[in-house]
C-alpha cells in the first residue's frame, strides 16, 4: 500500500527540510544558543566533567548534549550546525526508532505512517535547529521504547542491554524522564495484558546495575563540582548536593515545590501547546486518542495476542504526570511525540487504507485542506509583509498555495491525497520558513549581529565588555569568545570597548569624551515575536537598540 521507495522519499525530503533549518538558521537565544555556549566552553576549557557556563557553575541540564555537541564541534569547527548535528541524528534515530517500535505490534504500513508522521511533525522540524535537550531525548527514549518492547516479545539479550543502555544515555541527557517514559508505557501494556510476572524479573535489577555504571562520570562530575563545595549559589539557590539535585530536585521537586521554577502550569498548558507543535497531525490523534480508550472500554480493560497499550498508555500517563508538575513548557511533552505517532498512524490507517471510517475521509479531508490552505496564506504573509525578500521567493511561496490545490485534484498520487496535502504543507511551508522568514527575524538579534561585526572589523575581543544589557548567550558562541559584564561604567577603561543598550551612550560619552559608536545594531527578543514587530510600520518602535562604543581611539 505505501511502497519503500515512497516511504524512503518522505523521509528523507523531511531530513532536508531540517537540514535547511541546520544551515539557514542562525541560533536563537534562549536555550539553543546557551546550550552551543556552554558545548563550546567546555571544549575550549577541556573540562568535560564540571560544566561552566561564561565561567560560572552551571547546575539544569546533564551533560551528554554538551559532551556529543562539543565532540561534533572539535572534529567539524566551531560552527552552529556542528554544534545542531548530534540532535539531527538524533531526531532520525528517533524517527526509525518510531518505526521499529510500530512494526512490533502492527503491520507495515501503520508503522510506516507512524514514522512519518513522526518526521514531518512541527515540534521535530523545529527542535533539529532550536536545539534542545529534548532532541535528544526524544532519540534515546525512542530507542529505549523500541529495544524493551523487542526484549518483552522474544527475550534476545542484546535487546535487554540496548534498552537500558538507551535509559542511562537519556538519563544523562535530561535526568529521571527517560526512565520514567518506559515505565509510564509498560507497566499499564502489561497490566492489561494480565502479563503479572512481566513486573517481577530479576533482569530489572540487572538493567538498574547499567543504568547507574553509565551514569558514574556525570556523578563523579557533579560530586566534584558541588557536593565537596556546599553552598554554591544556582539561580539564587544554594546548593548543598549536585547529586539531589540532578537525581530528586530538577524533576520530583517540581511536585513538592523544592524546584525554584513555577511556569505554566494549568493541566491542558501541554495539549494547548500540542495545537501548533503536532501540527498537521493533532486531529488525527486526538481522534486516534479518543478510538484507542473507547477500544479498550469494549475489551473491558483486557489486551490479548499482540495488541499494545504502550503507545496510548505511554502518552496519557506521560501527560497526566508531566502536566501536574509546577514548572511545565511547551517541549516538554515532545518526549513522548513518537507514542503519540503510533498513535496517529494507527487511526490514519484505518481512515485511509480500510473501510473501517470511510464515512470520515471527505469531513476531514475538507477540514485540513482549509486549515492546510490558512497555513500556506500565512506563510505567504509573512514572507511578502514582514521583511523585504526576493520577489521571485514571494512568487514561489505563491505557487506553493497553487501547488496545495494541484495536488488536492490530482488523480496520480503515491499515497492518498490527504496524506499527501499535509506532507506538503509542513514540510513546504517549514523550507519557505527557514529559508527566508526565520534569517530575516534573526537580523534583529543581538548575539549574531555584535558577533558579525567584531569578526568583520578584527575588533579585539579582549578589549570588549557588557554593560547593563541581557544579551543572550549568541555573542559569546558566535564571537567564540566570553564576553565579561561589568557592573558600573567606572569600571572600564578609555581603551577598552563596550556593548551595551542605546541609552546608556550618554553615560559613556559624558565619562569618555572621546567615545565613539562603531556599531549600533538591534537587539530584539526574536522568539518573542508580537504582531508590532512583524509590522514593518510599527517594528521601529518595538525593536530597542544596542551600541558598540569605542571608549577612547578606535583600536
């Protein structure tokens, strides 16, 4: 029903469209940005166990993004795509991790469409160039999924070994989630399948054993760092243990309230977000969702055979637990984005490929091509009124709406036309985005601009300091170099330079006669856009502005 060769090329037009976002796209302050930072700091200071970021303690994220970015920067350069490359393949593992999973319990074509779907999500599309921790992740419990569920249906211990392996490598990659995700997933599967002596094997302890022997270097790291220096301050909190913190703090204490960080936090934050971030999928799962409970209501709670509750099970306890902790953001439900594929690609094949909901196709075919068709007029928008691009881009972006309906009339497809729209859609849109939106967005970041001009001009970096501005962590990654703040303007000498906000430059001048601006450039919370900013009439008065002064003679 859906040939490889079909499949294959689905699958690797989605690489590409992320690899133009891993080209095109420059790095995006917050996490990203600050995330390559600390990478490139720990392979400049070849201090891989104690981890610093511009030269303080640094106590959130484990290692291994930092470990595996730094590694890809010091074979490849110092460059924001070697830093993206890790997760890349990362994103792909999870992709295939997805379908090897799928194909345990169902046939072909559903994990087919589960691994597709998978790969020409929005939430994928953009973590493989907003780079977090949970690219990663994604990966690693993907992998964990797969290689438990291969474990539990034929006992190979190369299974066994892999899954855990899996668990410790995401347990390093963001702590306790990846192994609280495989046990969300089977511990219902196999309480439904009455499959009791599943929750008793003395394999268990075997895998806790290689969980904690992968995780020494990170602990020896931490211990070092914090554990024999009690009281150092993190986020305005001392630490008494690095090791509590990584292992009880940063992800239980976000239930007792140990945690300091309180954002959104109301029980549907995740599934609003779910809206935009699985897109052109999200209908097609809750859907999916809603079949699958209402399935197993009829079965009075009782799998049998080779049915499977891990994908449905895994993402509705992942949900429940993740949305009642204090501290939640969008990303964070991304871990369980391949559970929630199976999910999808069960039911499209139901819709697509059998009678079972044929009464459903022209509804949800009409449906998405008006949502697909509100997609392609904004991504036109924001094209031609935002910012001046090419005409010839503004006129392709133009015949990707055309194509839309081309397609929708097309009587030659290679897979049914609904899934064909939402595959073009995506991932049309998201090249349009990367190639000529999000470049042009990025010009009024601050990080990437400073850094262009001290490169351009051989300004000496040493001799430049911050003052009275938050900038991000870009300038520090992209000049390749920390930058210190200074606290007061008596702090700096007549031969030094300064960045910092415009209105600070009647300070400097009245110290420093002789001072000179050599750049004055924006400086914009870009992954804060407002509709005053996208309004070329209004961005000015939106858009605050930076300088770089020259204190004395230009060096």
């Amino acid at each position: 029903m859906i040939s490889t060769r079909t499949f294959r090329i689905v699958i690797g037009l989605c690489a590409l469209v992320y690899l133009l976002g891993i080209f095109l796209i420059p790095l995006m302050d917050i996490d990203a940005s600050q995330y390559a930072s600390i990478s490139r700091e720990m392979l400049e200071n070849n201090s891989f166990l104690q981890v610093f970021d511009l030269g303080y303690d640094y106590l959130d994220k484990p290692p291994l993004l930092f470990w595996l970015s730094a590694l890809s920067m010091k074979i490849l350069g110092v460059h924001d795509w070697s830093y993206r490359l890790p997760s890349f393949f990362f994103a792909l593992l999870a992709v295939y991790a997805t379908y090897r999973l799928a194909l345990i319990y169902y046939r072909k074509e559903i994990a087919q469409l589960s691994a597709m779907v998978l790969a020409a999500s929005q939430a994928l599309i953009l973590i493989t160039h907003d780079v977090r921790t949970d690219t990663m992740l994604m990966g690693w419990v993907a992998l964990s999924l797969w290689q438990m569920a291969a474990w539990y249906e034929t006992g190979k211990w190369k299974n066994f070994l892999l899954a855990f392996v899996a668990i410790g490598c995401g347990m390093m990659t963001k702590g306790p989630i990846a192994l609280m995700v495989p046990a969300f997933a089977f511990v219902p599967h196999v309480l439904l399948r009455r499959n009791w002596k599943q929750l008793f094997r003395w394999e268990y302890l075997l895998g806790i054993l290689i969980i904690a022997v992968m995780l020494v270097p990170m602990s020896i790291g931490l211990y070092r760092q914090f554990d024999l220096h009690p009281g150092k301050m993190i986020n305005g909190v001392p630490i008494q243990s690095g090791l509590r913190f990584y292992y009880w703090t940063q992800s239980f204490g976000r239930y007792t309230g140990e945690n300091v960080f309180n954002e959104m936090n109301h029980f549907s934050f995740l599934l609003e977000n779910m809206l935009w971030s699985f897109l052109p999928w999200i209908l097609f799962f809750l859907l999916g969702l809603i079949l699958a409970v209402k399935e197993l209501i009829r079965k009075k709670f009782h799998l049998t055979g080779k049915e499977e509750w891990v994908s449905a099970g895994g993402f509705i306890v992942t949900y429940c637990i993740l949305a009642r902790s204090q501290a939640q953001l969008p990303h964070y439900i991304f871990v369980v984005f391949p559970l929630a594929a199976i999910v999808t690609g069960k039911f499209l094949f139901q819709l697509l490929f059998t009678e079972e909901l044929i009464k459903w196709r022209k509804p949800l075919l009409v449906l998405h091509v008006c949502i697909f068709t509100l997609l392609w007029v904004a991504a036109v928008a924001l094209l031609v009124w935002p910012f001046q691009v090419p005409v010839w881009v503004a006129v392709l972006a133009g015949l990707g709406l055309v194509g839309l309906f081309v397609i929708l009339f097309s009587k030659k497809l290679a897979l049914p036309v609904l899934l064909c729209v939402a595959l073009y859609t995506v991932l049309g849109v998201n090249s349009f985005l990367s190639t000529a939106f999000y470049p042009n967005v990025l010009r009024y970041q601050l990080g990437n601009d400073a850094a262009a001009f001290i490169r351009a001009n051989h300004l000496p970096k040493e001799k430049i300091a911050l003052y009275g501005i938050h900038e991000g962590r870009a300038l520090h990654f992209y000049a390749q170099h920390i930058f210190p703040t200074r606290v007061s303007p008596n702090d700096f000498r007549q031969d030094e330079m300064v960045i910092t906000v415009k209105d600070s430059l009647p300070v400097f001048t009245q110290r420093f006669p002789g001072a000179k601006v050599l750049h004055e450039g924006s400086h914009f919370g870009v992954t804060a856009l407002s509709l005053p900013f996208l309004n070329p009439a209004t961005r000015e008065q939106e858009v605050p502005k930076y300088v770089l002064i020259a204190l004395g003679n230009r060096p």
